[in-house]
C-alpha cells in the first residue's frame, strides 16, 4: 500500500508572528485576527523568547515583509 502525502498547511488570514526559543532554529507562528492583538502579542513573548513578525496573510499570500528583531543575527543567536 502506497503512503498518503500530506497536504501543504493553510493558513488561516490574519496577522502572524513567530516566537523561538533562545538559540533555536526553528519557531512557532502565532495568529491574530488584527494588528493590534498581534503587537501585543509580541510584547508578551518578547521578554523571554525572540519574536519575529511575519506580517498580514490574506488568500494565500503575504502582504507585508518579515521584521527581525535587532539584537538576531543567525538562526536565534545574538550578535556579538
């Protein structure tokens, strides 16, 4: 029997940040209906965790560019 493929993950529209731990690669998004939801959810996650902003997804496609926090540099190391 031949394995099924997995289908490509939609996401839902909205305003969508991700938040990795200290020193990781890899991140969770995080969804918000409006932009204001979205930065105060940044300034929850921002005291322990950096959080990039990923911006507006509407039917399929992003609106707006990733914002990087400033003190990243590679993959969630600081800059020395």
């Amino acid at each position: 029997m031949a394995k099924l493929q997995a289908a490509p993950r939609v996401l839902k529209d909205g305003f969508y940040i991700e938040v990795c731990s200290l020193g990781s690669k890899n991140g969770i998004k995080i969804s918000t209906i409006n932009k204001e939801e979205m930065l105060k959810a940044k300034k929850l996650y921002e005291q322990n965790k950096y959080v990039i902003i990923l911006g507006e997804h509407r039917n399929g496609k992003w609106l707006s560019e990733k914002i990087l926090p400033e003190d990243v540099h590679d993959h969630g190391r600081k800059k020395k």
